[in-house]
C-alpha cells in the first residue's frame, strides 16, 4: 500500500499541467487510486472533459485553484476527485473528523454532488453527509461532527460551524467553494466569510465558478493562496 501511494505521488510530482495536458484523456491516465476509478468506471466516467484535464491534475499537485467554466462543462467531478484524492492520501476515516468542505449555493446542487460524491467514492472510507437545511437542526447537528466530508449551502454550514458542539475543523483539509459567482449573486457573501474564518489557513482550497465577476476575484483573494487560474472557452 505503501509502495501504491509512492509511486502515485511520484507520478503526480512528475506531472507537467501545460506540457502533459494532451497525454491525458480518460481517467486511467490519471495519478490517482484503484478505489476511485473503479467508481468512476462504474459510473461510466471514462474519458476527462477540458475543464476536468485543466484543473484535476493541478489540484492533484494540492495546489489552491480558481476555475472558470460554464455550465455543464463538468465541474463536478474537477474538484471531486481531487477532494477523494486528498482524503485517501491522508489516510482519513472516522475517527478524523471534519477533513473536507464542500460549499453550494442551492439545495439541489449540493444533493447533486453528494450523489456523484457517494457513488465515485463508494470504494473508500471515509464518511460524508449533506446539509442543506429544510431537515431538523437538532437531528443534522447530532449526525455533523461524525462526517470526513459535508455538502451544503452556505447558510447551513456557517450555521454548524458557528453553533455545532463537537464541530471540529483543525484538520481539514481541503475546502471547495462551488459555484462561486451564484453563491455570491445570491448574498452569500458573509456566511462564505464565516465559514472561511472558522478554517485552518493550510488547507487547499478550490474555487469553481461559471463567470468572473469582481466580487468572484475579491473571493479568490480572500480564501486563495498562490492559486493556478484556469479558464476554458469564451468564460476566460
Ligand atoms: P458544471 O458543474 O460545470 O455545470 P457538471 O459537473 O454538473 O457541470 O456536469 C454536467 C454534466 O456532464 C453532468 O450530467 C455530468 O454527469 C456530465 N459529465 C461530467 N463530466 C463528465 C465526463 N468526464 N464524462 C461524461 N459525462 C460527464
Ligand atoms: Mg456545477
């Protein structure tokens, strides 16, 4: 196992995001584990689109990210599979608490993530629950602290962060701010900045967005450290 995770660092060292981009085309030509492209294939994943060939290898290197692209260009699974990545390599399981945040500006969009999130990762160990409001707050906030990773709205996980007992965040690892320009349209703005004060500041952190509005590039620099931009298409 040991062996397995050294020669898939070595791999992810080795990788050139602007030099290697063209060798990369389906997701076995990427540096990550058996668990995920087993569910990835199971899902029927099998070939990366741009944004995907862009931005995983680079947040593979945990490098922090700012990625613009429009919608459907598949974002989802450009920052999934790196969150999986970063979770397995860091050996997490339930014991570890709070390990990865995964922030959405709506109920049905974080339902969507945690889908693919729960059948891409049903090979691995680590827990993960939704929180997005609408369920009893009592019920979440008993269930919140056991999970490795939490999909939400921004509303409700600034709300578990601020009044969760047990709500644990210094060994978290990786935070995705999904959707950025409409979390921000939808006057996120102070709930996005709670949750980031609430967060240790080694994390690596991925910021996807469908546009790049001012207020997406005064958020960038507020919760980004020496981020790679990647835009594709006319988004750029
Ligand atoms: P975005 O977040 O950029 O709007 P999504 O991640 O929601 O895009 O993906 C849009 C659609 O494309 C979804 O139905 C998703 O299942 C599909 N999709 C994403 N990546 C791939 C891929 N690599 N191969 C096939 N379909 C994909
Ligand atoms: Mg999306």
């Amino acid at each position: 196992e040991e062996e397995v995770s050294r020669k898939l660092q070595e791999r992810i060292d080795a990788y050139d995001p602007v030099a290697d981009e063209k060798s990369i085309s389906q997701f076995s030509d990427l540096p990550i584990t058996e668990g995920t492209l087993k569910g990835l294939k199971e899902a029927s994943f099998v070939s990366l689109t741009d944004v995907q060939k862009k931005t995983i290898p680079i947040a593979l290197k945990g490098e922090d990210l700012l990625g613009t692209a429009k919608t459907g260009s598949g974002k989802t699974l450009a920052f999934l599979i790196p969150t999986i990545e970063i979770l397995v390599k860091n050996k997490i399981t339930e014991f570890d608490g709070l390990a990865a945040l995964i922030v959405s500006p709506t109920r049905e969009l974080a339902v969507q993530i945690f889908e693919v999130l729960t059948k891409i990762g049903k090979y691995n160990s680590f827990s993960a629950g939704l929180v997005t409001g609408g369920k009893d707050l009592k019920y979440e906030k008993e269930r919140v602290s056991k999970m490795n990773v939490l999909v939400g709205t921004p509303g409700r996980i600034s709300q578990h962060l601020n009044e969760t007992v047990g709500m644990e965040t210094s060994n978290l690892q990786v935070l995705v701010l999904d959707e950025a320009d409409r979390c921000l349209d939808m006057g996120f703005k102070k709930q996005i900045d709670n949750i980031i004060g609430h967060l240790p500041p080694t994390r690596q952190t991925l910021l996807f967005s469908a546009t790049q509005s001012d207020s997406v590039k005064d958020l960038a620099r507020l919760s980004l450290t020496n981020p790679k931009r990647v835009g594709v298409s006319s988004d750029q």
